[in-house]
C-alpha cells in the first residue's frame, strides 16, 4: 500500500491470523509524483484536486504558462491575418451583375420550334424536349418564350373555339401543367425562363374584346405604318384602332385606361409567380400612340408609353423583391419600320434613372437593316454604336441580328458585335446556324398556316432540325411539307449537319465560341468599351478594346470585305498579343500563340472577317 504495508502472521496452534501495520509517511518529493503501481483509473474528488494543487504548486505555474502561450500565440496569428489582408493583392472589382447582363439569351417561338405530339404545331413538350441543345450545344444561359396565345397568325390549327385571355395558353401548345413541366425542365439546366407577352394588341376573339371600354377607340389622325389600309377595325358596329388593319383582326388595347392597367398589372404577378424569372414587353413602342403627327414614326414611343411600362417595371420589382430574386422586364419595341439611324428609340423604353422603364431593351442596332424596312441600306457600324449608346447605359441594351419582325441573316460582323460590345446578346432560334432564309412563304400546313404577312416572313418559319423535318415532327407529311418548305426557302444549314461528326469549322461554331468566350473573359462581360487607340484609320476596318480593371484586356478586330491589306500596329495599346478567336481561320495567326510582335498584318479578307486578341499592357 502506498501509506503503510499491511503484514500477515499465523499464530501457532491456531487458524486465526493476526494483522499487523507498518506505517511510514510519504516525503514532500513524493507527494508531487505518480506511483507506477498507482490506479490508472482512479478519479479524484474536487478536494483531493485543490489539495494537490495547494501542495505540488509546479503544475499550476505550468498551466498558467501554457494560457499564456495559447494567447500570445492566438493573437499573434490574428495580427498576422490581418496583415496579410492589408497588405496582399486585391481581388478584381466586380459589379453587380443579373442574370440577363451575364448571360446569352435563345429567344423561341414555341409553336415553331418542335412538335412533339406530330401535329405539325410545335409546342411546350417538344420545347422541353429541345432543352439540352439550348443549353448544352448553343450554350445559352435564358430562355426567352415567345407569345403563348398570340393574335397572330390568326388561325392555328386546333383551336378553332380558342378565346385567349393573357393567362392562358393556346391549346395546340399544351396545357399549363405543361407549362409548368417545361419550366422545371429548363430550370433544371440553370435556365432561366423570360415569357413574352403583347399588351398592345389582341385578336378580335379575345376575352378583353367583351368589355368595349378597354379597346383603344378609333380617331381621326391616327396612324400606322403597319396597316393595310387604315388603322381600324370594326367590332360590335364600332371602329376601334389596330395597328396591323382590319385584315390582321387585331385591336389595340386602350392602355390609358386605369382598368386595363389593373388588368394588365394581375396578368404580369399572375405568370411572376409561375415561377419565371421576367417579361417581354411585345411591339412595346406602340402602347400609346400620338394622334395627328406627320413624320415616320412620330407616333410611337411616347410619353405615356413610357408611362405603361414604368407601372408594370413597378410590378415587377414588387415580385422581385417578395422573391429575393431579381426578375427582369424586358421590351422589343417591334416592327416601327424605323430602325437605328442618327439615335436608337428603343433606348427611351429604358425611361429615366429616376422613374426606370424597363430593365433591358431590345436595339436593331445589328439586325438585318438596322431594323429599317425600307429599300435603303443602312450599313452596321461600330462607331455608329460608340455614338449612340451611352456608356451607363450599355448593360441595358441586348442585341440579337433577328427579332419576331425582323428576318434573320448570315453576317460574320453583326453576328460578333452582339457578343463583343457590352449589351446583352441574344440568338433568335435558328440564327445561330447562319442561316439566311428567304422570305416565302412555306407550305399552308406549316407555320404560319397560310397567314403569310410580309413584316413577319422570314422569321417566323419552323426551325430547320435537318432536311427532311424528322427533328421538327413525326407527322406523316413532314418529309414533303420540309423538303418543299428549306427549297423555296433556300435554306440548306440545319441543325443535325453543324452538329455532324466530320464537319468543318462552321457559322455555328463561330457563334458558340463567341458566346463561350464572352463567359470567359470579364473584360467582354462587364469591361469598359473604346475605340481610341492611337491608330490610323482603315478603311472597311474597325478596332476596338474591351478592358476589366484587374482583368486582361481584349481587343478585337472587325473587318469588312472592302477592307485592304493594312499592318497595324497595337505597340501603343498592349506589350503582347494573343488571338483567342480569328474566322475565318489564318494559318499565320493561330489561337492561343502569343504573337511575336504587336504590329500586325491583316490580309485583304475575301469575307468579313474577325480577329479577338488578348491583350497583355
């Protein structure tokens, strides 16, 4: 035992034993040791600890060392992060950026994009169906839908008794669990879904047509651009306006009614909270028109248009807001037959910093004419766009070289500008494969079922999957209603040839690596935008530069048919060069190499050609 030891004796003669002890006190040297024999697992009682404590005073001044150490040693290293915050290398500033000014929008027609149930009316299904090559093969990042139950064309087969209402959806497109399937689908892929919706116009079958008060009355003076024969229609004995004429049966809302308003403000929360993420305001530019002006399109974009979109921005900030998620209010001011010239109308749709319109809008400024549909060419131009668009407000503005009313066309410079200016790109579907189809009309059976308007041809056809309409329907008569259809309309692209094994570098691979590229480099995201680089001026070529503070610069050169051989030297501008994109390809400038030197030869391009160089200053 530790204090003394116990000794056992027999006494002789009997069984009995007799215990002994011998006793000896432990020195002050042992008190502060462990015995080996000691119980590994003995405990001790909150007393025998203060005791020991009391008696063996080492242990204290140990652990009070080993406290200060800890804390010596903590604050050190909190002095020594926060010095390494101070004093190390910044992160790059980046802006406050949505959805929209991030990434690249597919804007889709539904009723033409795919069939899925072989009616020959594309629809919701076969949208949903399309959704990995939206976003996997073009690489876009939102969805813009067109109408679900648009005034045109005015017959669509199946639906003879169908009377929209703005929250419906036209049957011959599905139904809203549909819908509803088709958002989640894209969702899913991490796309979000903008719904295009006209407020300015509605088909003579429309529920809105049972109350006469919210129809825009027929004036003299009034005017459109648009119409066949006057601007009028008549219903129930009454001529009311309709910016297409009477032969379109279409009628303008009387949006300056606070009662349409109202309704108009339900119909916007209603499809919000549907779960998609923004609104495209359809033809926004003609929402009130002025009455008795002469000029060409004096009519539009009016104050009070202006007005109408700023009350449904104000919805949709509500909603936003309610969401925790931004929402975007889109606007196309539509087929004006005005397009950009010495100034962009649309950029009024935006309204003012201090009572805002809509987020973005829709600029002609690199569709087919700049958006004009008259006969005289107005030639694209970036330094026209340097001098239209101010530079606060270029993160407001989207691009697209095709719209809803305006026809798609192959064109290597507009295509890039729309990817390599600040603005938001958007690909109308079917324009990234370059085609350019001309304006016919397809076969009755096929959109737009016979309704062949002549602002809307061209752009409104069935999307060329392949030859022979395999990837648009299973109907019986596809092969002979496409085959017919891709030759009057000379269209000879489709999607299953750009996307064949064995393909040479194509119009839609410049268009995905434009867009694959923009999401790469900040500079083309949200860069600053200039064209004075201390070089001379070439004729039929424009250079400009993109620049990300913390971020390499990009610099890109565009350069037309016209344009002459030309050495050009950007020794003033960056200390190297290195080309991320040249279409067509040239064996002497080839990707990802950094070039020798700054001063570069451009040979004559028998094309529009493009050269994207990142640039080391």
């Amino acid at each position: 035992m530790d204090a003394h030891d116990v000794e056992f004796r027999a006494l002789s003669g009997s069984g009995d034993k007799i215990v002994t002890e011998n006793e000896h006190f432990l020195n002050e040297k042992d008190k502060c040791s462990v015995s080996e024999k000691s119980d590994e697992f003995h405990i001790l009682t909150k007393e025998e600890l203060l005791k020991f404590d009391k008696e063996c005073p080492i242990y204290r001044r140990l652990r009070i060392g080993l406290i200060v150490c800890f804390w010596v040693l903590w604050i050190a290293l909190l002095i020594a992060s926060a010095l390494i915050i101070v004093f190390s290398a910044k992160c790059p500033p980046r802006p406050d950026s949505k959805f929209w000014q991030l990434k690249t929008g597919y804007w889709v027609n539904p009723f033409t994009f795919k069939d899925s149930d072989g009616d020959l009316v594309g629809d919701l299904k076969g949208l949903a169906s399309a959704a990995n090559y939206i976003d996997r093969d073009v690489g876009a990042g939102f969805i813009i839908l067109g109408c679900l139950d648009p005034w045109y064309p005015k017959k669509i087969p199946g639906a003879q008794e169908f009377a929209p209402n703005f929250t419906s959806i036209h049957p011959s497109l599905g139904t809203m669990d549909d819908f509803h399937s088709t958002i989640r689908t894209f969702k899913k892929l991490g796309l979000d879904v903008v719904l295009t919706i006209d407020f300015n116009g509605i088909s003579k079958n429309h529920n809105y047509t049972q109350r006469p008060n919210f129809l825009k009355v027929y004036e003299n003076g009034m005017k459109s651009g648009n119409a066949v024969g006057e601007p009028k229609i008549n219903i129930a004995s009454v001529d009311y306006y309709s910016t297409y004429g009477s032969s379109s049966e279409m009628v303008d809302l009387n949006l300056e009614n606070s009662d349409v308003l109202d309704e108009i403000k339900k119909v916007v929360r209603f499809w919000l909270e549907k779960g998609i993420d923004g609104i495209l305001l359809a033809d926004a530019a003609f929402y009130v028109n002025a009455v008795n002006c002469e000029a060409d399109g004096c009519e539009l974009y009016t104050n009070e248009t202006i007005g109408v979109i700023q009350k449904i921005r104000e919805v949709v900030d509500e909603v936003s807001a309610k969401a925790g998620r931004h929402k975007v209010l889109m606007a196309d001011p539509g087929n004006t037959r005005t397009g950009v010239d010495k100034s962009d109308p649309s950029l009024l749709l935006l309204g003012t910093e201090e009572s805002p319109a809509a987020h973005l809008v829709i600029s002609r400024q690199f569709s087919h004419n700049r958006g004009w549909k008259e006969s005289i060419p107005h030639a694209i131009s970036i330094k026209d766009y340097a001098s239209l668009v101010d530079s606060n407000k270029t993160r407001n503005v989207a691009f697209s070289i095709a719209t809803p009313s305006d026809i798609p066309y192959r064109s290597t410079y507009s295509t890039a500008a729309t990817f390599l200016l600040p603005g938001t790109p958007i690909v109308y579907a079917g324009s990234e494969l370059g085609w350019a189809p001309d304006s016919v009309a397809p076969p009755p059976q096929l959109y737009p079922f016979g309704d062949n308007r002549v602002y809307f041809k061209g752009s409104n056809l069935p999307m060329p999957w392949d030859l022979l309409g395999n990837g648009f329907s299973t109907h019986n008569d596809t092969a002979s209603l496409y085959t017919k259809y891709l030759k009057d309309g000379n269209v000879t692209e489709t999607v299953q040839a750009v996307l064949a094994a064995g393909r040479e570098y194509n119009f839609f691979n410049l268009t995905t690596d434009l867009m694959r590229l923009r999401l790469a480099e900040p500079s083309l995201l949200w860069g600053q935008f200039t064209m004075d680089l201390n070089i001379n001026e070439v004729s039929g070529m424009e250079i400009f530069k993109r620049n990300a503070t913390g971020f390499d610069s990009i610099v890109i050169a565009l350069l037309k048919e016209e344009t002459p051989s030309v050495v050009v030297d950007l020794s003033s501008t960056c200390t190297s060069l290195t080309p991320l994109l040249v279409y067509p390809a040239n064996a002497l400038i080839e990707k990802d190499q950094t070039l020798l030197n700054t001063k570069i030869y451009f040979s004559a391009p028998t094309s529009d050609a493009l050269y994207v160089f990142k640039c080391t200053e």
